[in-house]
C-alpha cells in the first residue's frame, strides 16, 4: 500500500479537518519504520538463536519458564497465546529432550506444572548468548554517534514498552 504525500502547505494555509497534519503524518510514518525494523530484527536473531536442540517456539517456552519460574500448562499456553493442545506438544518434545520436567500441581492434581532442568537452562543461556553475539558484532561495525544513538533507542524502546 502507498502512501500518497499531501501536496505541500503554505504556512498560513491552515489543515482541513479531515487531513492529517505534517506531524501525524510523520509519526505514522516513524510507526512503519520502528514496526518493520523491530520485527526484522526480531525475526534475525531468532533465527541466530535457533539450534539443532529447539525450535523458535520451545526456546520461548523456556525463556517463559527462566522468567516466572514453573508454569502450569494452562498458563504457559496463555503466556504464548495458542491453545492447550499445542503447548502439550512443546512441553512434550521438551521434556523428550530433558529440557523440562512435568510434575502434578501439588494444589490441583488435574493440572501440571511445567520446570527447567538444568539442560534447558544451558540451552536457553546459550541461545541468548548466541544472540548477544550477533548483535554485538553488528553493533562493532557502527561508529560511536550510532552505537550512542542504539543505546538511546533502546532505553526509548523499554520505556514505551513499560508504559
């Protein structure tokens, strides 16, 4: 889809209602940007992370089970926003791989509550590592106003998040 440029304005021409203004139309713009840089980026190092080990969706998993600690099922497929039957499928070749361990919820015995093992955790950190590395040896080749620019940008994108 193009986007078609209004033709300029004089400076004492005013808006019409239903245009937008320069200054929307320039944050519409810096949306598109941002959204497409981020999922690129984004879909990169997701791919730099990726092993003979897991898959994209079952090193989410466990980067879910590092940060809130052992889930249930259920919570894990609402972390991930897919339906029971298709986390049973992660958690099941992740516990094939002794990754994760699956034991009764000790308050509710119809539910199941997914862990680390120690070999999903080394998995985890070494595909966080592998994409630190990535990024890094990008970040090498920019010059020090980029790389302070990057640093900005990324405090700027944490706290938009945070909101």
């Amino acid at each position: 889809m193009t986007r078609q440029t209004p033709e300029p304005r004089t400076e004492t021409e005013a808006p019409t209602p239903d245009a937008p203004t320069p200054d929307a139309l320039a944050l519409d713009d810096l949306a598109v940007e941002l959204r497409i840089a981020v999922m690129r980026t984004s879909r990169v190092l997701r791919t730099q992370a990726s092993s003979d080990a897991v898959t994209a969706g079952q090193n989410t998993v466990l980067g879910i089970i590092a940060k809130r600690g052992p889930q249930t099922m259920r919570q894990l497929a609402d972390a991930e926003r897919v339906q029971a039957p298709s986390m049973t499928r992660t958690v099941n070749a992740l516990a094939a791989q002794g990754l994760v361990t699956r034991t009764d919820s000790p308050t509710d015995g119809r539910q199941v509550v997914v862990d680390l093992t120690r070999e999903g955790r080394a998995v985890l950190e070494e595909s966080r590592r592998l994409r630190s590395v990535w990024l890094a040896s990008r970040l090498e080749d920019l010059s020090d106003a980029d790389r302070a620019t990057m640093h900005r940008a990324a405090e700027i994108l944490v706290e938009m998040c945070a909101r």
